[in-house]
C-alpha cells in the first residue's frame, strides 16, 4: 500500500442511496459550485469542483451548449445530452459512489428536476491546470520522488491537492485575511480524520486576524503562531506537495494563502522538522539511517564548536595525549582566546551564507567555493585561527543542511551562539546548562495547543515508531494518536503485513 493512500473502512451502502446525500457531503468544501437554472422551461443543476474542472471547457462546451440548444429540444433528457454537447462518453448514472467518484475526478454532473436520482457525466477534468516550467520544489529537493512543488495560485494549489486525494471528505474552507489585500486564505483537512478541536482552533485564530497586508504564509506563520518569541518554528512550511497531502491523512490542517508557494501545517511537532519524504520513497532500513543522520547532523552542528571552546578553555585534561601535540601546535601563532577565534569563523560562514542567498545562484556557487577557500587559508596563515577548528566550524556548518525544513536550519544556525557564550562564561557546565534551558523552552512551547515535543513530552511510547527510526509499513497503518485523529487507521494494518506471492 502506497504512503499516502486514504484507508477508511467501507459502509455498506443502498443501491438506491439517494443522490441528494452526496451533495450534501460534497457541499462542505468551498470549491464545491451547485448552479441551478431554467433553460427552455426545463429546471436544471450543474455540480462540480471548480479546483479540478477546466473553466474553458466548462464554459464552451457545456454551459454554452446547454443553455443555446436545450430550448430547441423541449422534451430533452439527461440520456438525450450526448446530441447537444460535445463531449465524448456522456454517462448517465443512478449510481451515487460511481457519480461521486467521477466528480471527484473532473467530472462535471448535471440533474433535471424531473430525474432527481439520474445525473448525467461530462469529463472537464483540469490536466495541466496553471502549471509552469519551473513548479519544481526548490528548497525541499529530494533525489527520490515527485518533484512538483506549490505555485503562488492558490486554485492551482487546491488542484494539486484534490488530484492526490480523491475523497469526498476532503474539505476546503475559504476565508479573506487582510484589510487591505484581502488575501485568500484556505484551510484544508479531511473531514472524519482531522480532530474538530483543532479545525475550531485554526479557523478561528485565521478569523482573529486583524493584519492590513498578507503577502505570504510566513506572515500567517507568526500571527498563528501560539508563541511569538521564540526562534523555532511551530508549523511546518512546505513547498513540497506530498509531505502536504501526508499531513492531511495523518490527520492535520493544511493552510493554504494566495500568492505563497508554501503551506503551513499543524500541529506540528519538533521531530517533524527532521523527516524527509524521501524516507518514505526508500526502504525503510535506509530511510532510518538517513534519518539518524539527520539528527547526529543537528547535535554535532550546535555542540561542536561550543566543546571546542570549553576544551580549550577549561578542560585541557580531557584532551588525548596524542591530539595535545596537534593542537598546541596550530594554535601558537593565534593571538585570540578560543571563544574570539571560534566567532570570527562563525560570523565568516554567516556572511558567506548570506551573500551567497542574496546574489544570483550561479555568481552564489563560485562565491561560496572561492570565499570558503582563500577566507580559510588566508585566516589560518594570518594565525587569526586554527587549522583544526576550521575543520570543526565547517564540518558544523556542514551539518546544519541536513534539515530538510529550511526555518528550523536557521533556527539550528542561530541557537549555535548562545551555546558559544554559555561554554564560554563556564565551559561544559555552561553547555549543560544551556541544554537544560533549552530543553525547559521547548518543552513550554506549543503548536495549536499542542505540545511541540510531542511524543517525548508528554511521552507517547506508541508514537516512537516513526520519530527516530522510519517503521516498515506494515508498522505504520496507525496515525499519530497524540494528534486525536478521528480515524485511527490510515490503511487496513492486517492487510498490509500479508504477502501477496501466490504458491502455484
């Protein structure tokens, strides 16, 4: 079974189940369109999904011909429409799960008043609906998987999701932010998974909102937020549309904004920020060993330079008789105390960054390879630094792109300083004391209510399967419980653990 197929146990439904149930299903999402209208004396109703359905076909070779050529046929029936529009394989149906699944595909149904329980079936499916050249994700590449990132149309976003997830509980809620702007903000969420606490607790936050311009999700990201003084993230922003349409099945809210090519989602927990969907797409012993990476990458990015201080400034006993020699010698000529050294490289690997995410991506690559190494050889034969913390600072630095999320790489980059100073002021009591604040702030902090160290804190043994290590998926059928889904499985478990080999 596929990461992100929807699993729900099937109802027995009524053969005769009546059609007007599903449009009321259907009617919750707001890119659900009813039109209702006489032509010719014949009352008529035209349903579809404006975020799936292609308007020029829509217009041009339905509601035209409709409305031009039922007048001339009076005793007109829904079986009679494949002589008046032009559209190949006009099906008519009684069947609300067949009529159901069509619409959900870019299907267009259209009723009679007088064959209530019939609709007729007219394909406008949307193929490439606004997409461009360049829709590739950019800052969440992944070597393995689909490649198609958000664009700044939010239509075309809510195409993109519905094409992925063809349920009819999938909902879209639209509301306008900005006095100004007048943005368009959409919530999105599977009705029947998502916790209702949580959708209350977001649309009424976004309706709270009293902001004059909104020009992108990352200004939502701060008002949303349930802390804004903290320098970590606390909703995921995505450009990347699979790892948006896994937070909907796992059963969080999607916030989609106009002219942004990212999403916001949550509850969001801290250990999210380090999974890649990639994992997903590899096997699972690879996925983990990736992921494990990931996480070593984070602690030894903020941890080894803020060590190196505290070594070499008030433990030079725990330093290896074999590596004393190396050390002493590198660091004869640098006039600077360690805690100096260590910043003067720190701010030099910022600047690099900066400049480089600031100039043109071909001009940003020779700048960083060329400023990287004559700034480091110049540095260490001007004795301003050590050879050996170099290496620990660029090996750092290294360490910090790891993060597949970009905001909690700037977050991993800037905390790295306190650490400095703390290791500085009191050397490994200091580091310890600055993991212990940390930790007590991260553990104070939340995300729509929500702890963010979830499952850690408040531990959840159950949701450990796919936190540090990535669970085969016949592990995973379960959604995160300490997100209160509605539904508990994603797919049926049993079935997925059964091998499918048949012995002839």
């Amino acid at each position: 079974m596929g990461l992100f197929s929807f699993w729900k146990k099937k109802k027995k439904r009524s053969p005769q189940r009546p059609i007007s149930q599903l449009w009321e299903t259907l009617r919750q999402s707001s890119d659900f369109v009813e039109l209702s209208f006489i032509v010719g004396g014949k009352e008529l109703s035209i349903y579809y999904f404006d975020s799936l359905v292609d308007p020029q076909v829509l217009q041009e070779r339905i509601l035209c011909h409709l409305q031009n050529d039922i007048p001339k046929h009076p005793t007109v029936r829904l079986e009679d429409l494949q002589q008046i529009v032009p559209i190949q394989r006009i099906e008519v149906s009684e069947d609300a799960a067949l009529i159901e699944e069509k619409v959900l595909k870019g299907f267009v149904a259209v009723t009679f008043r007088g064959q209530p329980n019939k609709a007729a079936l007219m394909s406008a499916a949307a193929e490439n609906l606004g997409l461009r050249e360049n829709n590739d994700s950019e800052n969440e590449f992944s070597v393995v998987g689909p490649k198609v990132g958000f664009v700044e149309n939010v239509g075309v976003n809510l195409h993109l999701i519905r094409r992925q997830v063809v349920t009819p509980n999938l909902v879209f809620r639209e509301m306008s932010i900005g006095s100004v702007s007048k943005t368009k903000v959409v919530i999105a969420y599977i009705d029947g998974v998502a916790n209702p606490e949580v959708v209350q607790t977001v649309t009424q936050r976004l309706e709270s909102i009293r902001f004059d311009v909104v020009f992108d999700n990352a200004i939502l990201d701060q008002l949303l937020a349930d802390n804004s003084r903290t320098p970590f993230p606390l909703f995921i922003s995505t450009e990347r549309i699979d790892r948006a349409v896994y937070a909907l099945i796992s059963g969080q809210v999607v916030v989609l904004c106009d002219g942004s090519p990212y999403a916001l989602v949550g509850p969001s927990a801290i250990f999210d920020f380090f999974t890649s969907p990639e994992d997903y797409y590899l096997p699972w012993v690879l996925g983990t060993f990736f992921r494990l990476i990931r996480f070593f990458g984070v602690v030894f990015s903020v941890l080894a330079s803020p060590i190196y201080v505290a070594v070499l400034t008030y433990h030079y006993e725990m330093i290896p008789e074999d590596l004393l020699g190396p050390i002493i010698y590198s660091r004869s000529n640098v006039p600077f105390p360690p805690v100096l050294e260590v910043l003067f490289l720190e701010i030099t690997i910022e600047l690099l960054r900066e400049a480089g995410a600031r100039l043109p991506t071909k001009v940003a690559q020779t700048l960083g390879i060329v400023g990287g190494i004559v700034i480091g050889q110049a540095t260490v034969d001007a004795g301003l630094t050590s050879t050996i913390l170099l290496i620990v600072v660029a090996l750092a630095a290294l360490a910090s792109f790891t993060t597949p999320i970009f905001k909690m790489s700037n977050t991993i980059r800037f905390i790295r300083f306190p650490f400095i100073l703390f290791a500085a002021f009191w050397g490994g009591i200091g580091i310890i004391f600055a993991v212990c604040g940390l930790l007590i702030h991260l553990g104070r902090l939340q995300s729509f209510g929500y702890p963010y160290l979830l499952p850690f804190y408040p531990f959840r043994v159950r949701s450990f399967r796919d936190t540090f290590i990535r669970s085969p998926y016949s592990e995973t059928a379960e959604r995160p419980m300490f997100l209160r889904p509605r539904s508990r499985f994603r797919y049926d478990p049993n079935a997925a653990k059964q091998k499918r080999d048949i012995d002839e």
